[in-house]
C-alpha cells in the first residue's frame, strides 16, 4: 500500500498544474484550452497569445512562485520553532520584508541594481527570524512568540508608514500602496526571473535541513545528541526563510496567512514530521495562490481586488479557529 506522504505530492502538483491552467484560461476575456496552448506555443491569434504569453503567464507563474515560497517559509518555520502558529505574516517577519521593499522604492534602489528590492527584503525578514529564534529559544510557548510578532510587525508598520508619508511624490506613494496590499496584477516575466534565483536556494537550503527540523522536535539537547549542529541548523533555516520569504514580498507584496493554513491542512497526511511537510506545503501553497489570485480577478468589482485581501478572508477566521481550539484543549 502506498504511503499518503508518497502520493500527497503528486495530488498536489496536479492541483497546482490544474489552477496554473486556470489561470491561463480565466480573465475579463476567457479562452479554452486550445487556445490557450496555441498562445503558448505562438502558433495561434496574435492577440491570444500576446495576451496569454505576456500577460497571463508572468502571473500565473509568479503566484506558482510566491505561493511555493509562502507555504514552505510556513512549514519551516513552525518546526524550527517548534510552534504550530508561527507564520511569516503572523509574526512578523513579512512585514519586515515589505518594509525593506519599500525603502528601496523610497530611495530608487532599483535604479542602481535589480537585485536591490529582493535583497532589501531578503535582509528584513533575516533580521527578523532572528529576533523570533532568540525569543523562541528564552522565552518557549506561543503567546511570547505571536506577542514579538505583533511587535515586531508594529514597528515595521510604523516605519513602513514613515516611508510612506515622507515619499517623494505622489506617484511614488501610490506605488508602495498598491504593492503593500499584496498583488501580482501588471507583473511581468522580468520578476519570475528576478525572484526564481532566490526562491531556488532558499527552497533548497530549508529541504537541506529537513532531516534536522525533525531531529528539533525531539529537543534540541535530543537532537544535538543525534549529531544535527545546532548552530548550522538555525543559520540554515533562517537564511532560507529570509530568501524564500524577501524574494516572495519583493515581487508580491505581502500576501498573508498562507504559511499558516497550508501546513495545518496537510499536516494530518503526513504526520508531525517536518520533513514530510514542506515539499508538500511548498506545492499546497503554488495551488492555493492561483487559485486566489484567479479568483481575485473574477470578482464582480469595479477595481480588482488583491489577492492579499483573498487570502487574508481565507486566513483569518482558519487562524481565530485555531486559537480557538488550542484554547479549549489547554488545561
């Protein structure tokens, strides 16, 4: 009999391949399957496939990508922690991830080097997980955690205001608005390049410490025991998440709580092992995002809405049934 964990992932590609098509094939002018492919291959109306490559495709790609990122940084992180409500949005290091995107639209980084917004990012959300490990590791339990986190995010957003409110012009200003909500509207195949580097070695580095994330669950005297160098483990992940996490938001935005509810959904299938969930949680996390950003484009609105407002409709009230729960099931 195959194991659910060895058959989970090949469900979930499928999903992420059936949203992804979905997404080439739904917009404010639908197209089939046939022509949808044709304006891939750039063997059908040139309309169709300007707008299916230029249009369609950078974006049903770059939510593949944020999704991933999400849904893998959520996964890592709570077994780093130790904790089942750590997030990069809850807690924080998202949001210090924007505010390192915006500084670089305040002061025009990317006039200097491409790779300047993702790697802004990318250093906010280090600093961060940082903060969060050291807290974890003085201060265990999830109050202290989401407590840091709400600092942490206050402060970001307090700084993240103060860039919004000295901006140079106005353009600049509803710039940084717009991107703050959480989009992936007028992307173009230039930020699939610009994040995918980043998204791969993050990725990589957080399945290259998997086997100690579950060493983690035992303790970490335990695990130390077992031969994982705690040091190097933590470093790991944490640079892994900052990649993953800062490229994601460098593109995106922050797009909340798919961290959180990826994770607990598939949890179930695969156990209480880390190592199991985040490949499974990086694909759940490509699927749900197209899926929202899809749906974000159909709604009957007379703008579109972000796919960061989807999510956080989605997120919330799963987060407030958590806590919820955890409550009734404390003594």
């Amino acid at each position: 009999m195959t194991r659910p964990f060895v058959v989970l992932p090949l469900i979930l590609a499928g999903l992420a391949l059936a949203g992804a098509l979905s997404g080439l094939m739904i917009g404010y002018v639908p197209y089939g399957p046939g022509a949808v492919v044709s304006g891939l291959l750039g063997i059908g109306d040139p309309v169709v496939t300007a707008i299916v490559r230029e249009v369609r495709l950078p974006r049903t790609l770059l939510a593949l990508e944020v999704g991933a990122a999400l849904g893998i940084a959520g996964a890592a992180l709570q077994g780093l922690l130790r904790n089942p409500l750590a997030e990069p949005g809850l807690i924080g290091v998202s949001s210090s991830a924007a505010l390192g995107a915006v500084v670089a639209f305040h002061f025009g980084l990317m006039a200097w080097a491409d790779w300047a917004l993702p790697a802004t990012a990318i250093a906010g959300a280090a600093v961060t997980t940082l903060i969060l490990l050291l807290i974890g590791r003085r201060l265990p339990g999830t109050l202290p955690l989401i407590l840091t986190g709400i600092a942490v995010s206050s402060l970001a957003g307090a700084l993240t205001s103060l860039a919004l409110n000295l901006a140079p012009n106005p353009f600049a200003l509803n710039e940084m608005v717009l991107w703050l909500m959480g989009s992936l509207k007028d992307r173009s195949m230039d930020h699939v390049v610009l994040a995918l580097p980043f998204l791969l070695v993050g990725g990589g580095i957080l399945l290259a410490m998997a086997r100690g994330l579950d060493a983690l669950t035992l303790g970490e005297e335990t695990a130390q025991s077992l031969g994982v160098h705690l040091l190097r483990q933590r470093v790991g992940v944490v640079t892994g998440i900052a990649l993953v996490v800062g490229a994601a938001v460098s593109v995106s935005g922050a797009i909340g709580f798919v961290g959180l509810v990826v994770p607990h959904m598939l949890r179930p299938f695969v156990g209480h092992q880390p190592s199991r969930l985040l490949l499974p949680s990086a694909l759940a996390g490509a699927a749900l995002v197209v899926v929202a950003d899809t749906v974000a484009r159909v709604l009957p609105t007379n703008q579109e809405v972000m796919v960061g407002v989807v999510t956080a409709l989605l997120g919330a009230p799963f987060f407030l049934g958590l806590v919820l729960r955890s409550r009734r099931m404390t003594p």
